[in-house]
C-alpha cells in the first residue's frame, strides 16, 4: 500500500506584485534562504515608461548589495538637485549629502528579478490574487490564473501592489490624503536636431527660446520639463527627449490614456507655441495624490512600496519603498529564523510610518511650491532666497536622502 504524499509545505512568504519594492524583497527573503512566491497579474513586464532612477539613500543600498555589479550604472552625488521647482546647489565632495542612480525602471526590475530568481524566488506572472483570509498561524491566498483559481498558504502575505492595492483594501487599511487638482503628461518625444539647440545646461527651442533641462520651467500656463534619453541610456538616439507637462486638470478629464493630439495640445497651452516633434511613444499621463496608509501592518498582513504610500511630487516612490522593503525583509527573515520571534515585526511600522510621513511632508512642500499661484509665487520668492545658502540647499537634501 503506497503512502499518499504529504500537503505541501507552505510558502514562508507570499507577495503580491512583481515591481522593483516586491522583487527586491522577494531577493532579500531568498538570499536569506526563505521560501518565497511571487504572483504578479501582467503576464509580462510592463514596457511603459515609469520612475527613471532611485534618488536618495536607497541607491547606496542597492549598489552595496551588488545589484550593479557587472553594469555600466553607478551611484553619483549630483552637484545639484530641484526641490520643485528650485534648483539646490550642493557642490562637489564628500559634503553633498545625495546620492542618485540614473536606471530606467525596467532596467532596475530585470537586475531585482535576476536577483530574486538566483537565489530561488518563484515569481509567477499571470497570476492574480483575489483574495485572502487570516488564520493563526498563516494566511490563505486565493489566486486566478487564466479561468482557474487554486488557493496558496504562506506564514505571511506582503502587498507590494501598487496605489491601488488590493491587499490594502482587503485588509481594511484606510489610506488617506489627497488627489491633486493637476495633470502631468509624459512622453518620449523625437525633435530633430534642426529643431533644439543644446547649450550646456539648456536648450534653446524655436518661438519659445531658452528652456532649461532636466528641471522644471514654470511658464504662464504651468510646467515643461525636457530631458535627453541619452542620460538614462546611452544608447539611445541623440534625437530622443523625455518631456512632461504640468497643468490644471479639468474635472472631466481622463487621466489614463493619452494620444498625440492631447499631448501636442498640453505642449501648446503650457509653451504657448507648438514643440516642433515629429513623433511620439510611451505617451501616459499621472494625477498627483497625496496619501499614505493607516497601518502597514495588519496580522500576518504587511503593506511597502506603493501599496503604503504614494506622493505627489519629488521623485522619493522608489527611495521610500526600496527602504520599506529591506527594513521588512530584516524583520521577516528574523521572525522567519529558528532564533527569531515575532515581536519584532512591530517594528517596521513603528520604523517605516514615520519615515513615510517625513517623505509625504516635503514632497507636499514641493508641489506647494510649483503651483502658479499668487501664494506659491511668494514662497518660492522665499525659499529661492533660502536655498541659496549652501547649508540650507544640503539640509533639505539629507530629507530626500534619507527617505
């Protein structure tokens, strides 16, 4: 008579979403030698254009773990920075406080799933969690692949699925704060090299005249940024430009999908003259909201990334939830580890929410300051005045540095 076999051991974690916060988790849990899955709705990566580096303490991190190693990408101290629209000037040497790492984010997320997969993550695409429940001692997760759900069991879930997270939700977080009253459009744009002059940190463009690069430029009708491609990607064709428009949204104005019209429109009421592109890809365009959870922990039941937090200004998404999950992958992995318990697992909130908050204050501050009102006219009046200290330019950089 045949022994029947034994149930399946239960994973030691599951998360949900497969972006750079739950892949560099999923890498931190393995090489510590956690079972861990990973369920990820999209059958495959994403090839829309998102964040465009790690800015902050969390590219030394990801640099001293050897996620760069064998890559062109280093981390640099930049000699300045915007804090919104202002410009902060923090010189050369071991004084600047701040630390960026240019990497297009699929870049990133290829290197973190490399990572994860080496040392034995399972990252399943295809596979959407629509559910779950809490028992004393795991949690039971409900997954749909294709027309088939099948039910997974691990000792703890992590939601490391976006804004609108379904584990968030399900596990009755609230998530206050905002949506703001404005629209970004983004795109990769080609300007032939008759169209745009380059003139060290500046461009010059046809009808409009001296814009400066890789920063905002408040103009009557609200933002422009433009940025060569080749920054991020060698590679890329000198023609290639990664440009933005920042303006008030209309009440009935969608805010996912963008064609060329719109954009070409944006460009004529921000610039107030036509941007001379002849062609157009990865057009999308963002609301900025404001928000974080009210527990990122619930049970057995833990919220990072962009599932906790989301901020509407200030390029601090990546930084905050890469530190989210190497805090929690420490606090797991302990709790995990036979010498472990499971006290310390309070922790990460009481470490992480603060840090949340700190990084939702000045990314407030930041788009308080690009508005094109009166008031924010007079601040930015101020604070330009400000800023302009050396000392003050680096103590507002140590607040995006640490995330």
């Amino acid at each position: 008579m045949s022994t029947p076999a034994a149930p399946p051991q239960p994973w030691d974690i599951a998360i949900v979403g497969a972006g750079p916060i739950g892949l560099l988790l999923a890498g931190e849990l393995a090489a510590d030698g956690s079972r861990v899955v990973i369920f990820e709705r999209e059958d495959s990566p994403s090839s829309m254009p998102k964040a465009n580096g790690v800015v902050g303490r969390a590219a030394r991190e990801l640099a001293q773990r050897g996620i760069l190693a064998g890559t062109r990408l280093r981390v640099r101290t930049p000699p300045r920075f915007q804090f919104g629209p202002l410009v902060l000037n923090l010189g050369f040497g071991p004084g600047n406080p701040l630390h960026i790492l240019p990497v297009p984010q699929s870049r990133l997320e290829e290197l973190l799933e490399r990572r994860a997969t080496q040392h034995g993550a399972d990252v399943r695409r295809g596979h959407e969690v629509i559910g779950f429940a809490q028992r004393d001692d795991s949690v039971t997760v409900d997954v749909r692949t294709g027309e088939v759900t099948s039910v997974v069991k691990a000792r703890y879930l992590v939601g490391c699925d976006g804004a609108h997270s379904l584990v968030r939700k399900q596990a009755g977080i609230g998530f206050p704060g905002f949506t703001g009253d404005e629209i970004s459009r983004i795109a990769r744009v080609t300007l032939p090299a008759d169209r745009i002059t380059r003139r060290r940190d500046s461009f010059e463009i046809p009808g409009l005249g001296s814009i400066a690069a890789m920063r905002p430029n408040l103009l009557p009708g609200g933002a422009f940024s433009i940025a060569p491609m080749s920054v991020l990607d060698r590679a890329a064709p000198p023609d290639l430009y990664l440009v933005s428009t920042h303006e008030p949204r209309r009440d009935d104005e969608p805010s996912d999908s963008v064609s060329i019209d719109e954009l070409r429109a944006s460009f004529r009421r921000v610039l107030g003259v036509d941007l001379p592109i002849t062609g157009a890809t990865a057009i999308r365009s963002t609301v900025g909201n404001s928000r974080q959870a009210e527990a990122y922990r619930r049970g057995r039941v833990f919220l990072a990334g962009d599932a906790a937090h989301v901020f509407n200004a200030g390029g601090s998404a990546l930084n905050v939830g890469i530190q989210d999950a190497l805090e929690l992958a420490d606090r797991l992995g302990a709790a995990l580890s036979s010498e472990g318990g499971t006290d310390g697992l309070d922790a990460y909130e009481a470490i992480r929410h603060p840090a949340g908050h700190r990084a939702l204050q000045h990314t407030r501050a930041q788009a308080a300051l690009g508005r094109s009102d009166d008031s924010a006219r007079a601040l930015r009046e101020i604070m330009g005045g400000l800023v302009a200290s050396r000392r003050a330019a680096r103590s507002l950089a140590r607040l995006i540095e640490d995330g």
